[in-house]
C-alpha cells in the first residue's frame, strides 16, 4: 500500500515510551510493520522520541504525562497545542494520503471541524467511551473521520452516533507474540503478578486482598500515577504534601500499601524489558481482576505470549482474548471467590496453549494487517 499516513501519538509520552505507555506501545508496534509493508509515515509526538519513520514533527521536547492529572485550568492546552502543530502540517503539504489519530477527543474534534481542509482520518479508540457521552453521541466525523475500536466489546458500548463512524475494530498486539510458540518456555514459579497501571479501576486491591486470603505471593508491576518506583514516591510525598492527592497516589496510600509487606505482597514498580518479562513469564497466573470494562487488554496479551495463564473478571475485552479454559479462566464480574477458585486451578492452564494462540492472533504482523483492510475502507469511505 503507498500511501503517506500521518500517525498522530499525542504529547503525553515518547514512542517507544520508556515504561508504562499503552498507546505508545502500540503504536511503537504498529508503525515497523506499515512501514515493512511500503507505508511512508510522518509521527506526530514529542522530542525525545526514539521511533523510525520517515518524518516526525513535535511541539514538546519531552512527554507530558507528568501533568496529566494537574488542574484542567493547567493541563488543558497541552494536547490543543499538540494539535495545533498537526493542523499547521496538514494545511501547509498536499502529501498526506490519511491520518491515524490517537489523541482522545481533542483529536477527532480538531481533525473533523477541519472539513474537507484535512486528509481522511482514522480515529483509535483506546479509551472507556462513557466518559465523554456528550461528544461521542454528537459525533458527526463530516463523511472524512471515521473510528476503530480495540476490541468489539468496546464499540458495543459506544453511542450510535459515534457507532455509525465505526469501520470495526483492531485487537492489540505485542513483539512478544512472534513466534512465540517456537520459543522454550520459563518454569513457573509460585507467585501471581498484576501488570499494570497502579490505579483503582485494574483493582490491584483485590488482587492484593485475594493473595492474602489464599497465601499466594503476589508482584504488583506498574506506576503509580506518575511515579516508576518507590524512591521516587517517597522523594514526591516528602517533598510536597499535595502529591498524596493524585487519585492514583491516593488509592495506593489507602487501599494497596496497606497490604505490600516486601513479602506475600511486593511492588516492583514499572518493569521493562526482560525484568517484566521474567517476572511475568514465570508467573503461575497473570491476574486481571478488572472494575471496568478494559478496552484493549496489552497486558493479557502479553501474558498469553510468555505462556502465563490469564485469570481475571469476565468483563470487557477479556472474553475475546481468553479462551476459558484453555488460556486462562474468567470468573463473573466482582464475584471474588469464583476468582479464588480460577487461581487455584491456574495449574491447570498448558503454557503452550497460551503462545500458541498470541502466535496466531497477536502479532504486530496480524494487527498491521488489520490496519491496512481499515486504511484501505477509509479512503474508500472518504472523498
């Protein structure tokens, strides 16, 4: 496919990002593979990104994830100004066959009020689309910006208005996944791990709760709010008080730290690399005991291509990256001892089933694949 696509990242976090990053993940995994397959690519993101294309344009030297959860009156026109920078590039060339937007809201408010002055787009929705019901059941893309999901379960949920823009949906993918049915795999260990962001809606507080009940160790893997480990929480709380108001830091201090004794219950911080991979490929069970309905799901998928078993609520995109029974178990929403009972049968899980399926569905090659069907419906789609 030669065509010119200009992949809108946002200002939040480089490409690849440096640890935590669900978008800029995948993206970091999209873009090699259109590229492999003849796609020209401009990235729209921040300075410090490290991600090949053939051009990038930024308005911020580095992410601005650190800000995300300041006053609005503060943060608000940090993504207006990422976008104000996209704008003034797709008006000043006539190159750009599509946009690939990633940029909530902001994105596809900006991209549609532009007419027929922007390129056809196509909005990813990575996002819970109740949050923004005002916008998304108005949404009028103008017949030029059009949305994909990342899972069905996710679209399912979505106004019609915004429904109707919908050419279908793209499930992620992960590096990990290449042949990964070919590759030896870890012996596990007895411990339990949560991958992930440190915030109420994964509940790392149930998981936390349940390793306590049953005596299971258990490795809580992620950020808390904007902080990678604990040093740097520490040094954040003791140095300003108004830290412990971040929601996340909050729900850490009340509702997580309580159970973190370095022992049955330990906090890694973000993993990368090989460290997340040890800790995750080893692990008797990757536990997801979600209190929303996940979108995406990057972190089960990547479970799935270590050989660890997916074990969480039945919710969101879970039941179509689980297959029950055979990858992992989902137990009812909230039911706490349906979920007991999965972990304790997590044993029963072949590993090689695990890899065996994120080698068939979750490649980077599948999911570009899937992308280039949508670029092409777009265009089709648009004058």
């Amino acid at each position: 496919m030669t065509v010119k696509v200009l992949v809108n990242a946002g200002p939040w976090l480089p490409v690849p990002p440096p640890g935590y990053g669900g978008i800029e993940n995948v993206i970091a995994t999209l873009v090699p593979e259109l590229r492999r397959r003849g796609i020209r690519v401009v990235l729209a993101t921040v300075g410090d990104s490290r991600l090949r294309a053939e051009e990038r344009i930024s308005v911020f030297d580095h992410g601005q994830f650190g800000h995300l959860l300041d006053p609005y009156n503060r943060v608000s026109g940090l993504a207006h100004a990422h976008l104000q920078r996209v704008i003034t590039e797709l008006r000043r060339r006539d190159d750009l066959d599509l946009v690939h937007d990633h940029v909530e809201v902001v994105g596809p408010s900006s991209l549609s009020a532009m007419g027929s002055g922007a390129p056809p787009v196509l909005h990813t929705l990575h996002w819970d689309l109740t949050k923004h019901r005002e916008f998304y059941s108005t949404f009028d893309g103008g017949g030029r910006v059009w949305v994909n999901g990342v899972s069905a379960a996710q679209l399912a949920s979505a106004p019609p208005a915004l429904r109707a823009h919908s050419v279908g949906h793209v499930h992620l993918a992960t590096p990990l996944a290449r042949n990964a049915d070919r590759h030896a795999l870890p012996h596990k260990a007895d411990h339990l791990v949560v991958l992930g962001r440190i915030t109420p809606a994964k509940g790392q507080h149930v998981a936390a709760r349940l390793a306590d009940k049953l005596g299971a160790p258990l490795v809580l893997a992620g950020p808390v709010g904007p902080h990678h480990d604990r040093a740097s929480l520490d040094a954040a709380l003791a140095a300003d008080p108004l830290t412990a108001l971040n929601p996340d830091v909050r729900y850490w201090l009340d509702e997580v730290a309580p159970y973190v004794d370095g022992e049955r219950v330990r906090w890694t911080g973000t993993l990368r690399g090989p460290a997340r991979d040890r800790v995750l490929g080893t692990a008797r069970a990757a536990l997801f005991p979600v209190l929303w309905e996940e979108p995406g799901g990057t972190a089960a998928v990547e479970a799935l291509a270590l050989g660890t078993a997916v074990i969480g609520f039945r919710r969101g995109c879970l039941p179509e990256l689980v297959d029950h029974g055979r990858t992992g178990f989902l137990a009812a929403p909230d039911d706490e001892d349906e979920l007991a009972a999965h972990l304790a049968a997590a044993g029963e899980i072949d590993p090689a089933e695990c890899t065996a399926e994120a080698a068939r569905r979750f490649t980077p090659s599948a999911m570009a694949d899937r992308y280039v069907e949508l670029y092409r419906e777009v265009l089709r789609r648009s004058p």
